[in-house]
C-alpha cells in the first residue's frame, strides 16, 4: 500500500528562511530524522523493525525501542527519486514476476543493492517483521520472501477482513490474543526490552490529539475554497501519522502547527499550496480513490492544479487509519484499540463500505465528481474499482472517470494518456453543471 | 462401467456451464437449495450437514464468451473473476442461492463485495480463516467463523443444523477424501493408466455432484482405469502446481502430457485434499474442523507459513512421496499469490537439486504450442539428466 510520506512539501520551494514552526518543515525534519535514526542503529545497538503502513502498531513497536523502517515508504521515496525503476528491473531478474506489485519488487531490488535506503544512507536490514496482515493479501508474501531471503524473524498478526461491513467482537478477540500471546512477546524477545502498557499508554495519548488535529485538517476541505489539497497535499500531512510518529509529542506538535496553519488559510480564504504556489480559483472539488503514482507525483499533481482542480478528499489519506469517523486510539483500552484501529483501515472495509464512505465524501464535501486512479500493482485497491465507478454515479448522480496508472514503475504512467483523460473529464464536469444551470 | 462412459459424463458435467446437475438436484425434492463457493477451501461439510449441495465455481474455462465481465476489470486483473461474474449476470448461476467467498486473494475478497452489491437477494460470504496456527487462538477464532455459517444456512434452510448432521457430514467427506488420496495415489503408481486430463475431469465432477455420488464415482473410475489396457509410456514424472485458483484450460493440462509429462501431483481443486486426514466423526464437529484446518491441511500461497523453514516442505513432500523427477510452475496471468509464492518454492527446488519450468497462462489460453515445447523440453531434459 502505497504509503504516504514523501519527504519535503509542496512548500519546500520556499526560501531556506523557513520558521521553525511551518509545519512543511517540521514534516520534512520528522520524516528525516527517520531515516537517520534506522542509519544510525546498528552503531547504537538498536533493533529494526519492519511493518506495513495499514495497521501499523507504531505506538507498540515504540515501547520496544525499535528503530522502525517502514518497506512501503522506501519504495515511494525510491520512486519519487527516479530509483524505482531500476530496482524494479533487478527484482524481475532475479525471478519476481513482471505482473506482480511493484512495492513489493521496488523493495526488493533495493535489498539487493546491499543496505542503503532511499535517502543514500544506510538502511539497515530488520531484526524483526512485523506482518501486519490488513487489508492486502500481498503483505503476508512480502514478508515472506524478505524472511526467506534474509531470515528475518517474522511475526505474523492476521487482522480478519470486514467482509460483512463491520468490526464483530470475534474479530476483536483474535486480534488482541494474538498481540498479548505472540505479538509482543516475540517484540520483547527480539528487543530485550519488557513490554511496559503503561507506556504504551502514554503514546496513545499523544496518538489521540494528533488524530483529532488531521481530522480537522482534512475536513477542512469541506470549506470553499478548500485550503488544502486532500490527495497531492495530504499524503504530506499523513506522513508522519502513517508511519514511525503516531504516539510521539513530535507529531502531536507537528498537527497542532499544521491545523493552526490551515485554519488561518480558511479565516483568509486562501485555496491550498500547489508546488507552483497558491491556487488561484477553485474550477473542480474533487474526491480521488486509489493511492497516487509516485514516479510522476508532481507532473501529475500539475495536471489537476494547472486546471484549477483540488482534490476535496481522497480514500488514499485514509490507508494508514480511517479517524474521519471517530475512531481514535484510546489509552483506556490499549489492546482492543490498537485491533480496532487495524481491523479498521480503508482496504480492509468491503466494497459496499468503501462505495458508502466515497459517496458520503461527494456529499459531504460538495465534491463535481469522483476521479479514481487505478493502480496496475494493487489488487487489493484496484479489483472492484469499475463497480465501484458505476455505483458512485447512480447513486450521487456525479460524474466519474477513471485513470490507470502505477506506484513506483514508470514504465505505467503515461502523461499524455492520462492528461487527456483528465482534461476530458474536466470538460464533462463543465458541461453537467452548464446542462444543470440552464 | 467403462472409463470412457464416466470420464465422458464428468467432461459433459464440464463443459455445462449452465449447471443443470444442480438445477436437476433442486428439482429432485422441494425446498432444495444450492450453495456456491470459489478457490481455495471451504469446510463443504457444513453445507452439506444443512442438506444442501455445495458447488465449486472455477470460472469460465475457455468456451464462455465473457462480454459484461470484461466492464468489472482491467486488463491488468487475473481472468477468473471476470468470468465469474458473466457467469453470474447471465444467470447461470441463478440456481445457487448463495455463495461463498474464502480468503485466498484480494481479487476473491473484493468479489465477495461485488456479489453483494450485484446479486442482492443471494446469500453472500466472505469466508475468512485463520493464519494463526494455536487452537487457543487462531482455532477459537475459525470455530466462532465456523458457527456463523453453521446459524446462517441454519437459517436459510429454516431449520438450525445439528451437531450430529455435522458428524455425519464429516464422516462422507472423509470416505470422498479417503476415495481422492486413493486417485491421487493410484495415479502416482501408474500414471499411464489415470492421465490427468481424466483425473482432472473426475475431480472437477465433485464440484457439482452430491459428495456420496462423487465418492462412488472416483471408485468406479479407480476401478475401471485399473483394469484399462494402457500402454506406459518413458514420460518424465512432474508435480504441477500453481493451478489453485484460476483453472487452465483442458486443452493446456492435455499438452503437458501429450509433450512427454505424467502429472503424479498438483494443486488443482484443493478442496477436495485440503484436509490431509481424516476428520474425526465424534466429537465437537466444528472444533474437530478447526483442529483439522490447523494441524493437517495442505498448503499454498494463500496460506501463511509460520516458519521459514516450512516453505517449500509442502511441494518437497509432493515431490517425494510421488516420486517426480520435477516441478512445473503454472500460474494464471496478474496472479500475485502463484507469482510471488514461485520463487520462493523455486529457491527451495534449487537447493535440493530439482528441475523446475514456468510459465504462465489463462483460462482462455488458445494457443499450445509454445507450452507444449516448453514442457517437451523439459521432459527431455529430466530424462538426459536421469540418464546421465
Ligand atoms: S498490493 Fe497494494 S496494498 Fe498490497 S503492498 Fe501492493 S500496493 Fe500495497
Ligand atoms: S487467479 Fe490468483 S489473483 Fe486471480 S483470483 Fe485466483 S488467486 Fe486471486
């Protein structure tokens, strides 16, 4: 799953002047200063983990003292710094499929380029997997073919599917025995380190006030103009949340300065941040499902802004936790918490919750449309897409349309496809509200 | 009865895509009703044990003409689903009254979504199962899975299911398990005399016929292939796997054969073999299930392996009980678990010194010839390297 954390943000354009509190630099600080704690483990005598984005247990692998790597953000930073393609290739030759995802082979091949990750300095190989199994079959081979590459030690935590639309207390149950009677003693084991629930405890805390703080951001958009981009400017702001900062004070920090930001945006009715600079006038509200293509992140983000297209909300925002609804983490009950939190990521709701949730967003956020952006690699997002099309028209009566493209192969993204798709849908847009007017 | 008269009616039974073995149970008494499932398990013997017929739905197969299915996927989706789905909206499936959706992939999960948007008056379930091997644990979470599909066909009957249709469902699929080991054995033995393309068509027969007639059938099949007058061939021995979901076309399994291959193992419709042992018939039945599932069942892809060293032991055994000379690779096109799982279970073959070939398909692949030449050469080379 396409995970969110690119490095810098769309302001990073700014002079170096930059104050401190701007959120944009924070997120960049955070999210290096990620990559420079994994380089700097093995000389600390640090432990590595390794866990997927949806249904990461951050604030548990952290009462472990673990360094923590997260596979899905190396891969979209290396397809973000041209790497991807090269690494891709490399996993193919040595026997990866070319149909199969291309995280999957993007980290892969970067493995077998010795230690270094995506920012040049060294990566260090796991001591420990986490398989967090949610939402995508692809996570449990993943780990597999790390594990039987490298011999990790791999622990495996089955998040159940909400094939019916809802959490049963079943699903619960088997999620919270298998933290208490796998998950964290294999984490102790691994790390020496006693679990302490108390501490995990304190981080939950901070998990809840960063959560509500991204809520209201994201929701934020429902003003008009939106301040924010929800898909190209949102997978900035989830970075931290997605990934090794849920339960830290530097996220909580960095949400508290990121909602102080937009809400002033929506006092001056500004519109979001484009790597261009202030979008002028708001043409099209947007709701996008499928998670970015990375290799051409900014060129495809020109496409919408160019056009005076903002993406309202996206379900790609939502892969590493679903908060719009409620859910929060809640120190009270760590456990079924933390189960609730995994079984509750957005590509582990079945199609009719997910179709739910996209309509809701059109209502709610006054959105023209749904865009959906297919991705070559991603059964788990892609398979069901077209029905999902088709449902969303009927019953919002709003058009869709619907783009193919990949995460971090270039060979799947083609500009000039995809430009005119886009700009064709834009024109449909146009011509429904005309047909509406009159 | 001959082995053409029984592998004549399963290959009639294969190609009927409109199912009327099934409409033809419902007809024979009232209120009967029918319960479809997908790759790669699901426990048949709760459905049974509710007195209906358990179908497995394989997709299309290369004769179906999918026009509506192909507006439901991109091009970049296996095959299986698409078909699946025109088999559902041109109403071939109207004679099931339900469906069942098991945890294999994320294309088969989503499905499961669809089916539900698409066929609303249908009985609709994902089927999950554990990943997690502990009866505490991952047993107690697959019994309470159990008994949910035990009280919803309870329901759909209008009657609950007992424990003891349970036990005695348990016991017929155990005489059907026990009839399969015997085919697959008997095939391993003497694979002049039981080709796959016949094995394969009398195993598929159990997708549609009640369990009890599928039994007596692979015994009559046993039987009959026993006594057949076959000539032996110098073929090389091969385990095909990577055929758990999304079926070749007969035509491909023919070649294999036809290019100098006897196929003594495979992984084509697990069901049937999912539960290495038999099941015991006292006892708590859906515990006795779980424990089944947890501590003797086969595996592939959609199934974790605990432990490093338990990849590939699987495919080994099959390799060595059966006494295959080799391993062929076959995994529908955009099938990420077969692909994924391949080159693990090829690393294995390597460092045990085991031939392998690859190479992919659909279950609408028209053209032979190049898999016909590449299992050909494969065949030729295990036997130089034999000879040498
Ligand atoms: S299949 Fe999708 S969700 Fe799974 S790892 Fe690949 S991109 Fe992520
Ligand atoms: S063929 Fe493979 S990818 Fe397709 S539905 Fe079956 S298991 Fe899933």
């Amino acid at each position: 799953m396409s995970t969110p954390t690119p490095i810098a943000g769309p302001e990073s354009r700014r002079k170096p002047e930059v104050q401190k509190e701007d959120a944009m630099w924070l997120q960049k600080e955070l999210i290096n200063k990620n990559y420079m704690e994994l380089a700097r483990a093995r000389g600390e005598g640090r432990k590595v983990s390794a866990t997927f984005v949806p249904g990461n247990l951050n604030e548990l692998l952290m009462c472990f003292d673990f360094a923590r790597s997260l596979p899905e953000t190396n891969a979209l930073q290396n397809g973000m710094r041209k790497k991807s393609g090269k690494f891709i290739m490399d996993a193919e030759r040595d026997g990866q499929s070319e149909d199969v995802c291309t995280y999957v082979k993007a980290d892969l091949g970067m493995m077998m380029g010795g230690e270094i990750g995506p920012t040049g300095d060294p990566l260090p190989t796991p001591d420990v997997l986490l398989l967090s199994y949610t939402g995508c079959f692809t996570f449990m081979k993943w780990f597999e073919l790390i594990r039987h590459k490298y011999g990790c030690e791999t622990v495996m935590l089955h998040v159940p599917y909400q094939g019916d639309g809802k959490i049963a207390p079943n699903m619960r149950d088997y999620v919270v025995k298998q933290l208490q009677e796998n998950v964290i003693p294999t984490l102790e084991r691994v790390s020496g380190v006693k679990f302490d629930i108390d501490r995990l405890r304190e981080y939950m805390k901070e998990s809840q006030k960063a959560e509500e703080d991204l809520v209201a951001v994201l929701q934020s958009a429902k003003n008009r103009p939106s301040p924010i981009d929800g898909y190209f400017g949102a997978v900035y702001y989830i970075g931290p949340i997605f990934t090794a900062f849920r339960g830290t004070p530097e996220a909580t920090q960095y949400y508290r300065v990121l909602r102080g930001e937009i809400e002033q945006r929506v006092r001056e009715g500004k519109g979001p941040v484009t790597p261009e600079g202030e979008l002028a006038e708001e043409k099209y509200r947007l709701v996008v499902e499928g998670p970015p293509n990375w290799t051409s992140f900014r060129d495809f983000w020109k496409m919408f802004y160019d056009e005076g297209a903002v993406v309202v909300t996206s379900t790609y925002a939502k892969v590493g936790g679903v908060y719009d609804f409620g859910f929060r983490h809640d120190p009270d009950r760590p456990l079924e918490s933390l189960a609730e939190y995994c079984l509750g990521c957005y590509t582990n709701l079945n199609l009719p919750s997910r179709i739910d949730m996209i309509c809701k967003y059109i209502e709610e956020y006054q959105a023209d449309g749904l865009l959906i952006n297919s991705i070559k690699s991603c059964n788990s997002f892609s398979a069901g897409q077209l029905l999902i099309l088709r449902e969303v028209e009927k019953r919002t009566g709003k058009p869709a349309a619907f783009i193919e493209t990949d995460l971090v192969d270039p060979r799947y993204f083609s500009a000039a496809n995809v430009k005119n798709r886009l700009e064709s849908y834009f024109q449909m847009i146009k011509q429904k509200r005309t047909a509406a007017a009159h | 009865m001959s082995v053409k008269a029984i592998v004549d009616r399963c290959e009639a039974l294969f190609e009927d895509l409109n199912f009327q073995a099934v409409k033809d149970w419902k007809a024979a008494a009232p209120g009967r009703k029918a319960i479809g499932y997908m790759p790669v398990y699901v426990p048949r013997e709760i459905i049974h044990a509710a007195g209906m017929l358990p179908v497995g739905i394989l997709g299309g197969g290369d004769q179906l003409e999918v026009i509506q299915g192909d507006a439901y996927y991109q091009s970049y989706i296996c095959r299986i689903p698409r078909s699946t789905i025109e088999l559902g909206l041109t109403g071939r499936l109207d004679c099931l009254d339900g469906m069942l959706f098991p945890s294999i992939c994320d294309v088969i999960r989503n499905l499961s979504g669809m089916w539900q948007i698409l066929f609303k008056d249908k009985y609709v379930r994902y089927f999950d199962v554990p990943q997690e091997y502990r009866d505490a644990v991952g047993g107690a979470y697959y019994v309470h899975e159990l008994e949910i599909l035990r009280d919803d066909l309870g329901r759909l009957r209008g009657r609950p299911v007992t424990d003891d249709e349970l036990r005695a469902a348990i016991g017929v699929y155990n005489e059907n398990r026990r009839a399969i080991r015997d085919l697959y054995a008997f095939r391993a033995r003497t694979p002049w005399l039981a080709p796959t393309a016949e094995v394969y068509l009398v195993l598929r027969a159990g997708m549609v016929l009640p369990v009890d007639e599928h039994t007596r059938l692979v015994r009559d099949y046993i039987a009959a292939a026993s006594a057949a007058d076959r000539p032996r061939r110098d073929n090389a021995r091969v385990v095909v796997t990577g055929v758990f979901c999304e079926q070749p076309p007969l035509g491909l399994i023919k070649s294999i054969e036809m290019a100098g291959c006897y196929i003594v193992d495979d992984d084509f419709m697990l069901v049937t073999r999912w539960l290495l042992e038999d099941v015991p018939e006292t006892g708590n039945p859906l515990e006795e299930l779980s424990r089944a599932f947890l501590h003797h069942s086969a595996s592939t892809s959609a199934k974790y392996d605990a432990r490093r060293e338990d990849k590939g032991k699987f495919l080994l055994e099959q390799v060595r009980t059966r006494g295959a000379e080799g391993v062929v690779f076959a995994a529908p096109s955009f099938c990420d678990p077969a692909l994924l799982e391949r080159p693990m279970l090829q690393d294995v073959l390597a460092k045990h010194g085991i031939p392998y070939t690859a190479f992919k398909y659909a279950e609408n692949t028209g053209q032979m010839a190049p898999i016909r030449e590449q299992a050909g050469t494969f065949a030729d080379s295990i036997k130089l390297w034999s000879a040498a």
